[in-house]
C-alpha cells in the first residue's frame, strides 16, 4: 500500500509525465497509470489520503474522497428543473433500472443538461442548444503569447504526444491553464495562501519569472490577479451576450447583442459613476468634517487671544445732564440720574464717533445741536486734536494721526486712549458733582 501511495502521489505531482517503462508498457495515453494495478477500494483510500494531506487538522477526519461527489450531486438532485435520470447522468450512478444498460455512454447529451445546470446555465426553457462557453487564454490578450508558454510549462510536465503543440488535445491542456486562472482569486479567498493549487500557481509564476508588458512594474502574484480578472470578464461577457438572444428573434440577434452590449456597457458606467459620487460624498463629509473642527479651533484660538487684549472698560463720568442732550443717547447707554447730576456708561462696544462725539459734548468742544461726525472728514481729526489741547494731552501726539483717511481701527484705539485719560484727569483734577 505504502509503494502505491508513493507512485500516485508521483504521478499527481508530474500530471501527465509518462516514464520511459510506462511508455513502452502502453501506458502513455492512460490517465494515472499506477492506479490500473490497485482495485476500487484501494484507489479511494489513495485519494482519500492525497485529499486528507493537504487540509487542516481539525477538519481532515471528516473529509474523503467520496466528499468531492457530495456537492455536486447535492446540487443537482435539489435543482428544480433536473430529473433523477439528469443526476445519475452527470454523476455516473446507477438510475436502479434496466434501462442503465442501453443508454450509451459515447452520448455526451445525455448528461449535458445536467451539466449547464451546474455552470449557472438556465436549463428550465427546455433549449440545450445554447452554446457552452468555456474560459479561454485569448481573453489576456496578445503580446504575452511567450510569457504563457513558460509558465504553462512550469504547471504541467507534460510529454504525451497528444497534449504538445499542435496535439489534438492541446485545447483541453489550454482551457485547463484557463480554469486554474479563471478561479485563481476565488480560491485564494475561499482556502487562504496555503491550498495547494494557489502554491502551485504561485510558484510556476515565480520560477517563469512572469510579466505582463502592458504592466511592467506587477510582481509575478500580481500578474496572475491581473489575467484571472481579464479571463472572469472575458467570460462573463460572452454568456451574457448569448443569453441576451431569443430563437424568434435571431434575424435582429446582432442588433440585440450590439444593443445588450451598449446597455452593459452603461451600467457598468453607471455602477462606476455611483461608486465615485459616493467616493465624493465620503470626502465631502470628510472636508465638512475637518472644517468643523478648524472652526472650533479657531474659535479657540480666538478666546485665547482674547486674554492678552484689554477687556471692554465701563468709564464712568459725571457731568451736568445740561450738556448732555437726549439726542445723544443711542439706546446702548445706561443713565441714573438725580435732580442734578446723571453718569453715563461708555464702553467699548459703542461706535467711536458716538464716543468721540460724547466725550466732546462732555467737553463744549462740539456745538450741541450736532448729531453726526464723519470718521473721514478733516473735522474729525480736527476734533481730536481740539480734545488733546482741551484735556492738555501732549504724549498722546506720539501717535500720528494719517493725513488722508482715519481708519475705523484706528480711530476706536485713540477714542479710547482719550476716554481712559479724561476719565483720570477729570478724578484727580475736576469735581464732576
């Protein structure tokens, strides 16, 4: 048992490789030579151990070689549109009739319905006559035509007459090559790094050194992604194509087709344009997000600032209410007042003509009857070099008063400068009651 384990593991390893005494012994063109000395039994027990070698230990006990039949034919006998004589058909099982032994096995037809069933193909119209569409090489396209033959080379070692160049069974060995790429990703997904087939795969890419010339810089892992999803579309597109044709419609089939094409075509646009507007999305949000978060900080920044500047000061003064006429109040002041003497509240939120304009009143250096002040106007810095010679403010001439235009800025900081100043001569100096 040990030997034949040994010589059908061989033989797995090297496909289809026939020996110098295997050939000459007419078993060049017979699939797994070894296996013609071993009977039935013996030869699940082999498969069972080739099956069980290459899977994890928690599950190996639960898995045979009898396992590789259950999901198909779980999927058949379940199919709705499938009879029992479809399954055992596809499956090779005994129908328990009489009538297993008239049905010829050279029919391929007998268990073709079956099989499309399998490959996703809708078999409930009755119409078998669709055309069976199978992976195929083509769909990498051309210029790698080199590249491929290296790296089938490293896949299968191959020397049956058949399976060479110009063999009459090359395109099995081809649509083989295909079918190993077609589910390359899918494998990778369902069984992880480790399945056998992927290290295979991924070891023939590497020892052929593989390279695709349209993407020069993709590593050899890389190049099989790139040719298993350049085959899944190549496919995908021709089924849905042959799909797209009625039989009472085949004199407009190429119509049909171009059509069904362009509109493929458009979803496919369209599936990819909502994919970008909800890439936009995402980063819009992202950016208002982002924004929020300068606003807080800037509003942060601005609280913090705030320490270093003079906070708004009230100023009180006290003058005669005669010199202070009720047209000057804005609503912003707060008055208490007796039968003599009132105090007005200036603060720093109030405009700096108004402040101007009172603390001129304050002083008899406007007439009463003025109501307005134009920051711009000569009169104004006239006003404030009158109020300097009023309160006898010579440092405060330190600071230039512009020749052309008094900016709003500027003109609130020296309005202030000359309250805070007024307010403590007129403490120290002046009895306001």
């Amino acid at each position: 048992m040990d030997s034949d384990w040994e010589d059908f593991e061989e033989e797995a390893a090297l496909g289809l490789h026939r020996n110098m005494e295997e050939i000459e012994g007419g078993m060049q063109n017979v699939v797994f030579p070894s296996l013609r000395k071993t009977g039935e039994s013996s030869t699940a027990k082999l498969l069972t151990q080739a099956i069980q070698k290459c899977l994890p230990e928690d599950i190996k006990s639960r898995i045979t070689s009898r396992s590789l039949r259950d999901a198909g034919i779980t999927e058949l006998a379940s199919h709705g549109s499938l009879s029992i004589y479809d399954g055992c058909a596809r499956s090779g099982h005994s129908t328990g009739t009489t009538q297993d032994h008239y049905i010829s096995d050279q029919n391929y037809l007998y268990g073709l319905k079956a099989g499309m069933a399998r490959a996703g193909y809708d078999v409930a119209s009755g119409d078998y006559t669709k055309k069976i569409h199978l992976p195929r090489l083509q769909a990498i396209g051309s210029g790698v035509d080199d590249q491929l033959q290296v790296f089938l080379d490293r896949c299968f070692t191959v020397d049956v007459p058949h399976f060479d160049k110009g063999g009459k069974l090359r395109p099995v060995l081809l649509t083989c090559l295909a079918t190993l790429l077609q589910h390359y990703r899918a494998v990778l997904i369902d069984c992880g790094h480790d399945n056998a087939i992927i290290q295979h795969l991924n070891k023939a890419a590497l020892q052929s050194r593989l390279n695709d010339p349209r993407s020069p810089r993709l590593a050899p892992i890389q190049v099989l992604q790139k040719w298993c999803e350049m085959i899944n579309t190549d496919l995908e597109g021709r089924i849905r194509q042959s799909q797209c044709v009625t039989p009472n419609l085949e004199s407009l089939s190429g119509a049909l087709n171009n059509t069904m094409a362009m509109i493929s075509n458009l979803n496919e646009k369209i599936e990819k344009l909502i994919n970008e507007n909800k890439e936009v999305k995402y980063q819009l949000s992202v950016s208002q997000s982002e924004m929020a978060t300068l606003r807080e900080e800037t509003q942060s920044i601005r609280k913090n600032m705030s320490v270093f500047k003079t906070p708004p000061t009230y100023l009180p003064m006290k003058r005669s209410c005669s010199t202070l006429p009720a047209a000057v109040d804005n609503g912003d002041d707060e008055e208490s007042a007796d039968d003599n003497d009132c105090e007005v509240i200036l603060t720093a939120q109030r405009r700096p003509d108004d402040v101007v304009r009172q603390l001129a009143l304050s002083f008899n250096a406007v007439p009463a009857e003025t109501t307005k002040l134009d920051m711009s106007s000569a009169s104004f810095k006239d006003l404030l070099y009158d109020l300097k010679d009023i309160l006898n403010l010579e440092d405060l001439g330190k600071t230039p008063i512009p020749k052309d235009t008094v900016t709003e800025n500027w003109a609130l900081t020296n309005c202030l400068e000359l309250l805070q100043i007024a307010v403590t001569q007129s403490t120290e100096s002046k009895d306001c009651t």
